[in-house]
C-alpha cells in the first residue's frame, strides 16, 4: 500500500510537469506563480440619491456613511423596511459573496441576542431612458430620445443561507446591489453593531454597520397609492389570445387563458401589495351573452388579486366606463336600455363580490380626456354615465378633478366648471382646494372621498414615469398627508408596448412600476426602484400619524409644509402648467431629515414618559441637543427666498428735455418666501453700464408670506440705441432681505433689430439672397426651476446644437431665418401635416417656433401671442394663444398666409418663413419694439431651447425678447 502511494504521488507530479511544458518551451526555469486577484470593492450610497448610472458616485456619501467613523448608519422603527445601495466593483468575472453579518446590541448587557432581520438584496438592472429631466421626461416622445442608462429594474438574489448572498460577475463592470432590511416590531430602543462582506477570490472587504433602532412600533398607514393594473395589456403582451379591441379585454369562456392571466396578475399584485399599492384591474370586463353576465372569468381573477393581498382593501373598481358597457350594443349612456344594463351590471357586481366584504367600497372610475375640446364634446355621455353611477347601490364615482374646477381665480375666465357633473361624483377632489386643508376636512364631513390623480399632463408628479430627480415619486404620501386626501389613484402601472416587437424602443420610455419578466430573461415579473421609493414615501407619513398620536401634530404639518409647498407647480400665480417645480422641496437630503426629526421627537417622547432617572433623563437631554442640529440642517435644506425674472419689456419713450427718443427697460421680477417668518426687504439693480439712467432702480418688498409670489418692477432708460441694448444681455439683481440674506440673479434679456430689406425674399430654403444683418442666437434650453437651481451657471443652459435666426422685413412681410445646427442623420422627420402635442407643446420631430406679440405689453393673456410651428418637413402650422393656452382649448387656429420651406444638409438644417403683416395685426405700432421669442426642438436628444432663454415662464407673453421693427 506504502509503494502505491509513492507510485500514485510520482504520477501526479509527473502529470504536472508535463503539463507544464504544454504551457511554456522551457518549463525547467519557468517560475509558476500564484496570483490571488484583489477583493471586490464596494461603497453604500443612500436609495435617495445617485440614482444614475452615468453620474459620479462618491466614496463617501453622507447621507448613509458617516464621514467620522466611516461606518454605515440606518435609522429604523419597528416594523419599517429600509434599504440602502451597494456599488460593487470586481477584480475579475466570478462568484462574489455577500455576508451581511448578525446585528448585535453595542450595549453593554451581553447577553441580549442579535436583532432577528430579515436582509433582502437585489441586483439593479439598468434600462435606457430618453432622457431623465423631469421636465422632458413628463413631453418626451422617448422612443426617438437620445438614450440614457437608468438603474430601475430589480432581480431578487435568493439566499445562499442565513445573512448570505451570491452573484456572479462577468466581467470588471461595476454591479449595482440594493440592499433591504426589515426590522421587527416590539423591540426596545437599542443600536446594532454589524458588517457587511463582500468577499471573492480568497479575499475581502468590509465596512461596519450601525442600525439605530427606535423603541416605537410604526403604525399602520393611513394613505394608500392605488394602482391601475391594465389587464388588457398583460393580455396581448404575454400572447394569451386576441384582441378585438386593443384596449379592452372581454374576457372569453376559456377559463385555461383566464387562468393563465390570473397567475400573471397575481405575480404583479404580491410585488405591489408588499410596497403598499393597491391593484385595480383595469380594461377587462366580464362578457354579456343576451343582456345576461358571465362572471366566472372575472371571479378568477378577482380571487388571485385577494389572495395576493395581505391587507384589507379599500376599494375594487367596478367594470363599468364609457367603454364598457358598449354604446354600440346597448345605445347611448341615457337611453332606457343602456340604464338598464349598467343598473344590472351593478347589482350584480355588488351581489357576487362587494357584499362578501373582502373587496372594499365599489367604484367607477371615469377618466375625463386629456383636452378640453374632447371633454366638451363627450360632456353629455359623461353626465349620463355618472348619473347612472349614482343610481347604483354603492354610487362612489371618480372623475377628474378638472371637471369641477372653476379656473377663474386664476386669471381664466373662459373655463368654467361642469356644475351638472358636481351632484353625481360621491368622491373626488376640486382642484382649487387642493390648497385648502379646511376645505378638504369639509369634504370629508360630508361623506365624500378625496383623491389625487396625478397623471403625466398634471403637475409635479408624473404617474409611474421614470423621472429625476427621485424625491418626485417620493413625495407621493406626503402630498396625501399635505392635502388630506385618502390617496393618490396612478395611472397604468403596466404601459407596455403593444407588441414585443417594440420592446427594446419601449423600454427608453418604461412607464412602469413593474416590469414583464420576459424583458429581462426572468420566469417572474420584476420590481422597481420606482417601487421602493413609493414605499419609502408610505412609510415617511407613517412617522407622521405617530407624531399626531402623541399630540406633535403641529411637528408633523410643519415637516409636510416644508416638503410639500403646494400641490401644483406654481398655482399662486396662475402658471398651472408652468415647467416650475417650486411646489416640492428639492433637496433629496431634506426627506431623509424629516424622518430623523420624526424619529428621534418619537423616541424622546417615550423617554419623558419614563420615570425620572438620571440615566433616561440625559439621553433625552442628548436627543434634545440632536433634534436642534437636525432642525437646523432641515431649514438650511428647506428654506430659502427665489428671486427669478419673468421678462424683460423694451419700449420707445420720448425724452421731453431733449426731445430725443429713449428706450426704457422695465425687468418684472417675482420674489416667494418658503421660510417660517415674513420677511422684509428690497430688490435692486447691482452695477449698471454708464449709459443707463435708472427710473426705479430699487422696490421694497414688505411681508413676504409664506409661497406667496410678491412681485415688483425695476426700470432702466438708454438712449434709443445705446450701447448694450442689443444682443443677449445680463444685468445684476440682488434682493436683500432685512435679515440680511442676499439673492443674487443675471437679469438676462434680449434685444434684437429686425433688419430693412430693400427686396422681396424668395422662399425656398435657400439663404443665398439674404444679406448680411445681425442674428438671435446663444439659445438657452428649457427646464425645470426650483428653489436651488439658480445656483448653476447660465452656461450650464446652453443649448447642445446652435440655433441662429435672422429676422428681416419689407412693408408687406416679416421674413425670418432659421439656421438650425445638427447631423443629418439625427433629424427626426414626419413626412405629414400633423404633429403630436403634448402638454401644450409640440414633441417627436424637429420643428422650429414663433411666438409674436405685437404689442409687447408682456401681457398675462397668452390668447394674445400669435404661435407659429415650422416642422422639418416644411409643415406650417399656425395657432392663437400659446402652450399655456392649449389647456383651456384656446388654443386654435387663425387665418393666415404664411409659407415656409425647409433645407437639409449634412450638419445642419434651415427654415425660410414669410409671415404677412395683415396676418398679425391691422394698427399701426406707435412703439416698434415687438414680442418675439424663437423656439427650437431637437427631437433626437430631447432637447427645448429658446433664444429669450426663459425657464419657468415659458409660454408667457410675460417670457418673450423683443425685436425691433421700424416700419
């Protein structure tokens, strides 16, 4: 036995030599070595931020590592599920293993056992976007976008035991890991002491974990996001059948597809019902054969829907809308036939599901069209259908909020509201009172239900949309908690393509909260990053139903104010659909203050309960001293004075001393306070060119209220053609506080001569008979505003492809020239005569703007601006009223003789445009200086620029630059 072993050793070595000289000629003196490759490096950032893949993630965040002791720090309530991000960066392709080490008590009591939690990690898969702005990201067309990775998607990493967790790297690409744990309830105030591993290749890194644990338990919440599931979608995408109708499912008799459907709508719901959304199945219907309803597909998947829930539901959206049932078969909604199908429907609906109380309150949901015109030509089916609602046994009816709004207290007097609708809807929310907390407590008392139905044509949180920065979607039970409202209803969480063959460029849009599992190669639907932070936002307001339970309700409403200044972008002054996003504080470092300052007046609530002891009483004191400094950084997050420029108008004044002409400059400022105390001060011009005579060069500015805009006017006067009127120009404006805070801001304007010509312009895209003359150019791009975004340079605004436009005239026309700087091969071209709009604005292709005010008056009418669109194609399209119009459906056409032709050439494209001046206005100008502003869209990188270089008032005649014409 001895010799076999000897023998079976020799073999081996000699196997080894030679496969060694299989590897080099001179195995003899090569060296072997043994390489151990470097462990995978990781750093934790916080959910809240960096959400980007193409932006820098820092070593070192603040928000969830301790710059001090250089440990992860997470704060945690009883029953709360928290979650943080890995970035992990391997040596080599290979197995990495995670190890989330047990959490032990740093007290000195050794013998208390580690907190039982329950860890959960998912991999981040990123998916293209058009663009992440959040105001590109509520127009955008993504399809035709630039694309942009964004991390969203998240594949769950089953445990490989206790704490531990494997994934397989292919290469050295960085891998996004989110990490979640759930902390149990009934547990005392402790801090844990943990690690976590990254370990592979034989070696490993590690960073400290201190979880503080608050003594309180969360409370269940009193906010619900519903979710509306399209059945119809989930239908075509996952090939169970066909669709007669491509956005309505009625279901067939074969109870092998419902089956099928159901277990896909389960998957869904147990995903959403984990983060706290409810499902609404939406576009499917229960089939009718002879006036009589076949239930049992439908009870199919109602079952899986209750059998996925953990909670009670509140409500279950009844098959019943202005799609269902048909008009086609069963007549109009008030004809005697129809009334009786749809009283029918009800009974047996509330029969076989709502009377077995395990579905919640039935409702309708009634979606009103996006547009005005629509909603008045549909108007009178609309009134029926409510109507017969209500007859119902269980009437909850809701419609969108805009039906009911009276739009005058905001300068409209043209849009009033459908008083007939008002007596029908059981539950719903007037727009107008969204500002009013007392109002809505009204609503309440009177038994009605008060909803929030963001969607991506209203206001600051759009739907599901993917969208930067994240404390939009965050937002969303805040709001609930600001305005008193039962809920926030979203629109289809499932907007998938319409076939698969549109996948891969749907996937740039990815409206979605949760995601097909056969886009990622997976055997279950998958979550979203959008999910966990809807979930963040529930569980923020569950801290603040604590904080009122024990009487720090005052603590609670000061939080939301700060967070939540109103519910619309800019409702104080009018601008519903302005691209401002003041209305909601974005400070991402704010929301996770708020729940420290819940946490800790939480937890020092309890302390002062106890009995005196001197141990109990200094850590309340401690507490005392932290809630001070949280404070404070609070207000520095949150508080604040914006100053901002709605325009700048330019007028011919006669000087009577000399009897020359001047131009004056009148700059309309607006200031809002969003701190605790009113505030006093002024705003001033800073250093002036020597040829400016200032008029008024100073306005006091006396109690500024709360988000109230406070406005006022600063003049300047210069000879008619001093220096610096034309051209793109910047002026210093300072406000100064009376507490002696200072906002600093470059007035910019913009002035331009139209140049004389001395013969007629050919319109054919060829600029060879223009002469030389002075251009609009340095274009800024159009976005979103905010109580910080002034910090950022002007610069930073520049539009990516240059933009310059000539303007010339004769006595009969004005004639502009568009030089249009961009590849050929990015133009996005529509060879039609119609244009998709959205918000108001024109999207999807590459076009050019006008917008003209012939007065100049920066008057608040936007029915007064002639609009003009000249698409790449060479379409001519001519509206009255601007995009702020389009809403009320002012918008509309004028008669015109305008023509327009389109060049195109390898780096860039033009546009020739003669517009007549019988077409703008028949009174002779006493003043020559003219309202323009010139619009540019770059479809293919999602780009909006503008030669006035507005942000927040686009669209206002306020907004325009002025060219002067003497005619």
């Amino acid at each position: 036995m001895y010799h076999k072993r000897i023998i079976s050793k020799f073999a081996l070595c000699l196997f080894a030599l030679i496969l060694c000289s299989c590897q080099s000629p001179r195995w003899w003196r090569a060296r072997l070595k043994f390489v151990v490759p470097a462990p995978a490096k990781f750093t934790a950032v916080s959910l809240d931020s960096q959400l980007f893949s193409d932006e820098s993630i820092d070593e070192i965040n603040s928000q969830i590592i301790n710059p001090v002791d250089n440990k992860i720090h997470l704060y945690a309530a009883g029953g709360e599920t928290i979650c943080f991000k890995l970035l992990i960066k391997p040596a080599q392709a290979g197995e990495i293993d995670i190890k989330f080490a047990p959490l032990n008590s740093v007290s000195a009591d050794k013998t208390k056992p580690p907190l039982s939690v329950r860890w959960r990690i998912y991999k981040i898969l990123s998916i293209p976007i058009g663009n992440y702005d959040a105001f590109f990201a509520r127009l955008a067309d993504s399809s035709i976008l630039k694309p942009r990775t964004f991390p969203d998607p998240l594949i769950e990493i089953k445990p490989a035991g206790r704490g531990e967790f494997k994934i397989q790297a292919e290469d050295t690409s960085p891998i996004l890991i989110l990490a979640e744990l759930t902390v149990p309830k009934k547990q005392t105030s402790a801090d844990y002491s943990g690690a976590v591993t990254i370990s592979s290749f034989g070696k490993y890194s590690s960073r400290e974990l201190i979880l503080h644990k608050f003594s309180f338990d969360l409370p269940e919440s009193d906010i619900t996001i519903f979710g509306l599931l399209d059945a119809a979608t989930l239908w075509r995408h996952y090939g169970i059948g066909t669709l007669r109708d491509p956005n309505k499912l009625i279901l067939p008799p074969d109870l092998s597809q419902v089956n099928q459907l159901a277990d896909i709508i389960g998957s869904i719901t147990k995903i959403a019902d984990e983060h706290g959304l409810e499902i609404w199945l939406s576009n499917v219907y229960p089939r009718i054969t002879h006036n009589e309803f076949d239930w049992s597909g439908y009870q199919a998947l109602v079952r899986t829907v209750l059998e996925n829930s953990t909670r009670d539901r509140k409500y279950w959206l009844m098959p019943i809308d202005l799609a269902f049932p048909s008009t086609r078969h069963f007549g109009q909604p008030d004809s005697i036939v129809y009334q009786g199908i749809i009283d029918k429907l009800a009974r047996e609906f509330n029969k076989k599901f709502i009377s077995k109380a395990a579905m919640g309150k039935a409702l309708a949901c009634l979606y009103w069209p996006e547009t005005y015109p629509q909603a008045r030509d549909e108007y009178d089916n609309y009134v029926a259908a409510a109507k017969d609602i209500f007859k119902t046994e269980q009437p909850i009816a809701i419609i969108d909020p805009f039906t009911s709004v009276n739009f005058k207290p905001f300068g409209w007097d043209n849009f009033k509201p459908f008083d007939k609708l008002e007596k029908y809807i059981a539950g719903y929310c007037p727009l107008e009172l969204w500002l009013d907390t007392d109002s809505i407590v009204k609503f309440h008392k009177a038994g009605r239900f008060v909803f929030w139905r963001p969607d991506s044509k209203w206001g600051t949180f759009p739907g599901a949309k993917i969208f930067y920065p994240p404390y939009l979607i965050r937002s969303g039970g805040w709001l609930c908690k600001r305005y008193a409202t039962d809920g926030i209803v979203l629109g289809k969480i499932n907007d998938w393509p319409k076939d698969k063959a549109g996948i891969d460029t749907y996937k740039s849009s990815a409206n979605v909260l949760v995601y097909p599992s056969d886009w990622f190669d997976t055997t279950t639907v998958v979550g979203s990053l959008k999910l966990k932070l809807l979930h963040r936002s529930i569980q923020d307001v569950r801290y603040l139903r604590k904080l009122k339970e024990i009487g720090e309700g005052e603590l609670a409403d000061w939080l939301s104010r700060h967070l939540i200044r109103y519910a619309y972008t800019d409702a104080f002054d009018g601008s519903i659909w302005s691209l401002r996003n003041d209305g909601i504080c974005n400070n991402p470092r704010a929301w996770r203050l708020a729940k420290l300052i819940a946490g800790y007046t939480i937890e020092k609530h309890s302390l002062d309960k106890q009995k005196v002891k001197r141990k109990v009483r200094t850590e309340s004191e401690n507490i005392s001293e932290m809630l001070k400094t949280l404070t404070t950084q609070f207000r520095q997050a949150t508080e604040g004075i914006t100053v901002e420029l709605e325009g700048v108008k330019l007028k011919n004044v006669l000087d009577s001393s000399t009897g020359k002409q001047n131009t004056k400059l009148t700059c309309y400022m607006t200031a809002r306070n969003f701190s605790d105390k009113r505030m006093k001060g002024s705003i001033e011009f800073g250093e002036k060119p020597k040829s400016y005579k200032a008029i008024r060069d100073k306005v006091s500015l006396g109690n500024l209220s709360w988000a109230w805009p406070t406005e006022g006017r600063l003049e300047l006067i210069t000879p008619a053609f001093g220096f610096g009127v034309f051209g793109v120009n910047y002026l210093p404006i300072i406000f100064k506080s009376d507490g002696g805070v200072k906002q600093y801001l470059n007035c910019r304007y913009c002035a331009l001569a139209a140049s004389r010509l001395d013969f007629p312009i050919r319109i054919d895209g060829d600029f060879s008979d223009w002469p030389d003359m002075p251009f609009a150019g340095d274009f800024r791009r159009i976005c979103s505003d905010g109580l910080n975004a002034r910090k950022n340079p002007d610069n930073a605004r520049a539009a990516v492809w240059k933009t310059q436009v000539k303007i010339g005239y004769d006595k009969q026309n004005l004639y502009l020239a568009f030089i249009c700087d961009q590849p050929a091969d990015a133009l996005r071209m529509k060879y039609s005569n119609t244009i998709s709009v959205s918000d108001g604005y024109p999207w999807g292709e590459d076009l050019v703007g006008i917008f003209i005010d012939p007065d100049n008056t920066g008057a608040l009418d936007p029915m007064k601006v002639y609009h003009i669109i000249v698409k790449a194609n060479g379409t001519v399209i001519a509206m009255r009223g601007t995009d702020e119009a389009y809403r009320q459906g002012a918008s509309k056409p004028w008669a015109n003789q305008i023509s327009a032709a389109v060049s195109v050439y390898k780096n860039a494209w033009q546009a020739e445009v003669r517009i007549p001046f019988d077409n703008l206005s028949k009174t002779d100008k006493s003043d020559k200086w003219w309202g323009m502003d010139f619009i540019r869209v770059s479809a293919a990188i999602g780009e909006i620029s503008s030669w006035s270089g507005t942000s927040g008032q686009f669209g206002k005649p306020i907004s325009l630059g002025n060219v002067f014409i003497d005619r």
